[in-house]
C-alpha cells in the first residue's frame, strides 16, 4: 500500500490530458458495488412485508434514519435535496469501508473531496439564490458593504474547508497505516492492523462522513433560510 | 470526440497531491461519477424504498382509520340497540300492562255475567217454584175442597135441609179461602 495515487490511464480529450487515476477506478468500483447492492435491494423490495425482518430492517432502517436525519436537519422545505446527501452520505462511507481491504479510499484524493464540497457549494448558492432571491446575495453586504471581501472570503472558505476536512482526515489514515506497514516487521502485521484499520478506516471513516455530511446540509439550510 | 488513450508507459507517475488542472479534471470526472451514482441510488434504492415505507404507513394509517370509523359504527349500533332494547322494554311493559287490564275488565265481565246468570237461575227458579207452589196450593184445595164437600155432603145428608147445606157449604169455602196452607 503505497501513498502515491498511481494513474491507469492518460486520455486526451481535445488536445488535453486527463489522468485515469487509482481514485477514478476505484470510485468506479465502489459505485459498480453500490448500484448492484441497490438493484439487489429493489429486486428484495418486492417481496418486502408490512412487518419487517432481516435484510428488510437493515434497509428500512438506514434509509428511515438517514431520511429523519436529513429533513431534520434541512427542514420540510428542502428535503427534496436529501437524496443527494444520501449518495454522499453512502459514498463516503464506502469509500472509507473500502480502505479496510488494501484499498485506496477515494475520499483520501483532494480531487473527490473538492468535487463532492464544490456540489455542495454549488447546492448552496442555488438553494441560497431560488429561496431568499435577492436577499442572498445582500447577505453578502452585511453588516456593511466594507464587508464583502470578508463575507466573500467566509463563503468560499466553505468548500475549501469541507473538501480539506475530509481529505486531511482519510489522508491521515492511510499515512499512519502506510508508514505501519512499511516501519514494521512482517510478523506485527498480522492482526494488529485490523485494529488500526477499524479506527482509522471504520470509525473515524463514519465520524467524518457523518461531519461532512452534516456540515454540508447546515451550510444549505443556512443559506435558504438566512 | 478524439479520445486517445495513451500506452502505459506514457502514463505520468503518481502522487498525493496536487493543486493543477489534473485536479480540476479528476474532480470533474469525480463530480460526473457523483451525480450518476445519485441518479442511480436515487431511483433504484432511496425513493423506491421510501415509496415503499410511505404506502405501508399510509396503509397503516388507512387501517387505523377503518378500525376508528368500524368503532364508531359499532358504537352507534350499540347505542341504537339499546335504545330499542329501551323500547321494547317499555312495550313489554305497556303490553303486559294493558294485558293485564283487559284481564282484569275480562274477569270482571265473566265475573258479572256469571252473576247476572246465576240470578236469572234463581229468579227462574224461584218463579217455577212459586208455580209450582200455586198450582199444588190450587190442586190441593180444590182436592180439599172435593173431600171437604163429600164429607159435608155425607154429614149434611144425615142432619140437614137444602137451604142449611147451602149456607154451611158457603161458611166452609169462605173458611178454605181464608186458611192457611202448609207444604
């Protein structure tokens, strides 16, 4: 496991380059899981029963308790946006489940981290812009006008924090299980790691996905409801 | 479009980070794979199964609402058979009461008829009696009278004249009128 991000593929795309990278086709692969695992879900759905067991509640569980969590946090009005954060909720989640295989998670790539925070900065400024109008953008002049290079600064700070966020946190992670596996004996290798894997890769995987995911959904409904 | 892909040995080596338009275009790719993945999870998992959940507490709540509303209708129907249990406790009692009066003025009437029946029966027989007694009462004095004149007519034959019987016959039918008869 190395820390490097190796490129597959380069494609050139009118004249220029675009790197296939390890975080591209693993994210393909986490996806590929993810639509199968839901398309076996929706076969399941058929055959689900007003009273729920097995599979069935796990489902209904995760799906009822992210949908709660979502509207709560972005209020009745905007909870048509919730699927979206249930991808990104779903992603990250994978991604950070991922590294407990060997893999490289994506999320420990800026380029995905700033993709998925430059759509939730985007989702701001349109739910920002289609529920206060005008207003929004008056917000940016407030208290003062001599403020808006500050408030500017504030607003695109978004993004970059929740991008960074993420990345330093999965990145951290798999620098401490790199230079584990590189510093250690082979026979320390075994067993141990799962431990570390488990904290860093399921446990601070999870807590950051719940922190992006919130922090996001706050930073929409703020904007909307200002 | 003029996509190339390149032989791997042409391909650059890897890296941690990176802040250049390779970024840009990984996080373009990354963006593209974002919003089909939220296609794909939104038509084929959230919604389906949040329809699914939808449909079953609305028909929970269907359900609940038919068991209100059956409630209710029993309730009613508890309430209209008591009512009518009411009524016809009142009727029965109305029936039973009337009943009981017209058995009464029913009893009262054999009761008066019987009366008045029995009363002819005796007035009747009191009346036949007293036909009868009148004719036994006529009978026996016209049969005393016949012994009476036979005896008298014996004794008078011995001792006296016409005129004197005549007269003694008179004094004794007179007497026979006046006395009074036993039985």
């Amino acid at each position: 496991m190395g820390l490097d991000i190796k490129n597959y593929w380069v494609l050139n795309i009118f004249g220029f380059e675009v790197w296939i990278t390890e975080t591209i086709v693993n994210t393909w692969i986490i996806m590929l899981i993810l639509i199968i695992l839901a398309i076996i879900v929706r076969v399941k759905l058929r055959s689900f029963k007003d009273i729920p067991a097995g599979l069935q509640n796990i489902i209904e569980a995760a799906i009822e308790f992210f949908d709660n969590f979502a509207t709560g946090t972005l209020g009745e009005k905007l909870s048509y946006i919730t699927p979206w954060y249930f991808m990104v909720f779903a992603f990250i989640l994978s991604s950070s489940l991922f590294s407990v295989f060997g893999l490289r998670a994506p999320t420990a790539d800026f380029a995905t981290t700033l993709a998925l925070a430059l759509a939730s900065f985007v989702l701001m400024l349109f739910m920002g812009f289609k529920h206060q109008k005008g207003r929004y953008l008056k917000t940016f002049f407030e208290p003062h006008p001599i403020f808006f290079p500050l408030n500017l600064i504030g607003e695109l700070a978004k993004p970059v924090s929740l991008s960074f966020r993420l990345f330093g946190n999965m990145l951290s992670g798999t620098i401490i299980l790199t230079l584990y596996y590189s510093l250690t004996p082979i026979f320390v290798q075994i067993g141990i790691p799962s431990l570390l894997h488990a904290v860093f890769d399921v446990v601070f995987g999870a807590l950051q996905t719940y922190i992006f995911v919130i922090i996001s959904l706050m930073y929409v409904r703020n904007a909307a409801d200002q | 479009m003029n996509i190339t892909a390149l032989l791997a040995q042409a391909v650059p080596e890897g890296r941690v980070f990176g802040l250049d338009s390779q970024t840009l275009a990984s996080a373009g790719i990354q963006l593209l794979n974002a919003i089909i993945l939220a296609v794909a999870l939104t038509f084929i998992l959230y919604k389906p199964v949040k329809q699914f959940l939808q449909n079953r507490a609305d028909k929970i709540k269907g359900k609940m609402d038919e068991t209100d509303s059956a409630m209710e209708k029993a309730n009613q129907l508890i309430a209209e058979y008591e009512n009518k249990l009411k009524e016809i406790d009142i009727e029965g009692n109305k029936i039973i009461e009337d009943a009981r009066r017209k058995a009464a003025e029913e009893s009262k009437a054999i009761v008066e008829g019987a009366r008045m029946e029995a009363q002819e029966i005796k007035r009747r027989t009191q009346e036949s009696i007293n036909e009868e007694r009148r004719r036994f009462k006529e009978e026996s004095r016209l049969y005393i009278i016949e012994v009476a004149s036979l005896m008298a007519e014996k004794i008078i034959a011995k001792t006296i004249d016409d005129e004197t019987q005549d007269k003694l016959f008179e004094e004794a039918l007179a007497q026979l009128e006046h006395a009074p008869w036993q039985g």
